[in-house]
C-alpha cells in the first residue's frame, strides 16, 4: 500500500504537534515507520488519506463496540446538535443516562459523568481518600489509569512503549503515595497491607488488563483482591475504562462475578464521544461534592453531545445482550485461526483473549503480567504489524495494547485476517 499523503501529513504535523500526535502511541514508535492517518470510518473499517481500507481491531481503543458510525448513534447526533454543543447546565439527557447505567451495572447507586477515563480514574482514587481518611492506593505494574501523576508508577500501554515507565514531572512526594504491586500476584499486595497498616485507602486494578496487552486475571486473583480491601477496610477500585459495557452488560463486575466499591468507565459510554465516569453505592458516593466534601467539577462533564451518544449506545447495548455473545464468537474464531496458522509454521507464541479482547505475544511463555508482557520478540512484532498493515488490516501498534473487535466484523473480515497473517509469516 502508499502512505505518501499520510506521510506528508505526519511532517506537518510534527511541526505544530509534539511529536505529531496527540496521543504518543499513534506515532509508529514502538513498530517504526509512519502513522496512517484516517479521513473517514464505517462499521468494521477505516479509511485513509492515501485511500486505502483496513479492518480495524482497535476500534478507537475500545468504545466502537458496535462498529464505526452506527446509525442509532450517528441520528441522534445529528438531531441533537441542532441545539447546542455545551451549556454548563443541567439537562434531563444526564439523569437518564445515569439511571440506564445503574440498571445496567450491578453494585452502583449513583455515577458521576466526568470527561475522559483519566479524569475518571483520578477522581475516583480522590474519593477514595476522602472516604477512608487514608493517602496511600496499590496499582499494579503494566496496568494504566490514565496520566494522573499519581498513576504514572509502572505504567502500562504507552509508558512501556517508550521505556520511561516513570515520567519526568511525576514528583516523589506524589510517587511515595503509590504502592506497586505485580498483576496475578495476591502476595505482591499481601505485602504493602502488612508494610503499611491502615494507609491504604484503596486497590486500583484493571480487572482485565488492557495496557500490557490482553492480560486476564488468573483464578481467584480478583477474589483476593476483594479479600484484602475486605480484611483492611480498604475499597476497591475497578477501572472499567476498557471492560465496561464490553465485556457484558455489567462489565467486568459481571462477567468475573466480583464486586467493586468504586468503578470508573469511559469508552463505550459516550458511544465515541469524549466521556468518562465513576461510580458507587451512595454510601460512598455521598462523599462528593457538592453533597459531600470531596470536590470534583468540570465545565463539560454531561456535555449533551457525547450524553446523546452514550445513551443511544448503551440503550442498543441493553435491549440486545445478544451482542456480547456474537462478539466472543468472533473473536474464538479469530483467535482459533491465529493459533492454527502460527503452529503451523512454529511460530513462538502466546494468544490472551477474554471476550472481544485480545492480543498476540511472541514468546513460548505464559503471559501474566508486565513482566512476561516484555519477553515478547517485538522485531516478531514489528513484522507482524507493517505486514498486517499492508494487507489491510489495522492492529494496534503496540505490543503492549490489545485488539478491540467490534460487532460490525463479518466473517469475511476474519477469515481476510488469518489469511493475513498467514501470508505475513510465510515471508518470515
């Protein structure tokens, strides 16, 4: 395929841009090479400047779960935006979503709509502070939250791509207050509880890790997490940026069968929008302002738009669960078609799948945690990556991310990939 528009975008925008991107994983860093830039996307597809058409399985990192443009969504744009794009006021669109979501996800009382999935998790680690009177949470290495300094201690996704887990600008003072725990590791965070006795306010985890690739909770790792926050009056906080209203109704609270205290969303709930939220029993959510003293504001948290977009979303997503059914199918019938096609040729490999999530590892070992995220051959990758790209097919470029599938894939779009794949590796 050509990239020369693309290419020649990407020059401009180094020039106006740091780095020429606005967010640093687009910019090719990690696979080399120019980043594609995208004019228009439809269903299972993106199309670029240069005029060539990829299956995507990013699917915007997540929130185009039911393709791009869906029409339930795109309408309710078009008729919403004829009255305005922001007031800074209450509107009746807010309560409705509120209330969709807390029929929706089990184990919450009230949500509050914020502006991205970083805010979201920053406001919810505040709460949690505020609640329990203590200063110190737990994270895990690999897993992100957003670029709160506070979250940026081992974080996954982005940090590792560019080897600088620990980011300048991140001060000690805020660093001390993070303690680092290993994803799967019940006794990693067993430990800090014993080190730090009635500090910790609160667990952050991905229930199921999105930012070292496709990382699922072994079993009875989130059961013990639950465990300990439980013996430590400690709360625990479920970042279901990426897992909400993807991997069931409920979420990952759901689908695991664990409950949360706190659980912070993005993605899918502003249907493409910029939107994030948290939420909680009113217990605890009672704390915030301006009911409680924890304060949190934000001009354009329940912007109309993106309320629009997300009721509409989550509407379609409650009234046919069977959506959540085709996209495991899908996703099963891409990931028996890797692993046939890489045995095949005796590739080292590893596939983690849980739902519509999914990601490939080069390596023979099992994949858990960032540790073992970083075996992978990413000169493997790299091949694998601009080799996919060329044959129309648009993964995430990074080792560290996982695939999104979304509903709009036919079976075409699949088996067009695994024969993908299959050609890629014929040439290694």
């Amino acid at each position: 395929m050509q990239y020369q528009r693309s290419s020649a975008l990407f020059q401009s925008a180094q020039k106006v841009i740091p780095g020429g991107v606005n967010s640093p994983v687009r910019a090719f860093q990690a696979v080399g090479g120019t980043p594609i830039f995208i004019k228009k996307a439809k269903g299972a597809y993106l199309y670029d400047e240069d005029g060539n058409t990829f299956i995507d399985y990013i699917s915007s990192w997540g929130p185009m779960i039911l393709g791009h443009a869906f029409e339930a969504v795109i309408e309710v744009l078009k008729e919403r935006v004829d009255r305005g794009t922001s007031y800074g006021i209450p509107t009746e669109l807010e309560t409705q979503i509120a209330e969709l979501v807390v029929k929706m996800v089990p184990n919450i009382d009230k949500i509050r709509m914020v502006n991205s999935g970083t805010e979201a998790c920053m406001s919810a680690v505040r709460l949690a502070r505020g609640y329990t009177g203590r200063e110190k949470i737990i994270k895990f290495a690999g897993c992100y939250h957003g670029h709160s300094d506070a979250f940026l201690i081992q974080a996954g996704s982005g940090a590792v791509t560019f080897g600088a887990p620990n980011s300048p600008g991140v001060t000690q003072g805020t660093a001390k207050d993070t303690l680092l725990a290993q994803y799967n590791d019940l006794k990693s965070v067993s430990l800090h509880f014993d080190q730090h006795p009635e500090q910790i306010a609160a667990i952050i985890v991905e229930p199921v890790a999105g930012n070292m690739g496709c990382i699922p909770p072994q079993n009875g790792f989130m059961e013990g997490l639950r465990k300990l926050c439980d013996d430590h009056q400690a709360l625990l906080i479920f970042d279901e940026v990426m897992t909400g209203f993807r991997l069931a109704k409920g979420g990952a609270q759901e689908s695991l069968g664990v409950v949360a205290d706190i659980m912070t969303y993005g993605k899918v709930l502003g249907g493409g929008l910029p939107v994030g939220a948290f939420a909680a029993k009113a217990e605890i959510m009672s704390h915030l302002a301006p009911e409680g003293p924890v304060y949190q504001a934000g001009t354009l948290s329940g912007n109309p738009l993106a309320m629009a977009a997300g009721f509409a979303m989550l509407t379609h997503l409650n009234d046919h669960p069977e959506i959540f059914d085709s996209l495991d199918n899908k996703s099963k019938t891409l990931e028996k078609g890797m692993v046939e096609v890489l045995n095949k040729k005796g590739i080292p490999h590893k596939i983690n799948r849980y739902g519509s999530m999914l990601s490939l590892h080069f390596t023979d070992q099992e994949v858990v945690d960032l540790k073992t995220a970083t075996l992978g051959n990413n000169d493997f990758f790299k091949n694998y990556f601009h080799g996919m790209l060329d044959r129309g097919v648009y993964l995430p470029p990074s080792p560290f991310e996982s695939y999104f599938l979304n509903d709009a894939l036919s079976s075409k779009d699949i088996e067009k990939t695994i024969n993908a794949l299959a050609s890629v590796i014929t040439k290694w």
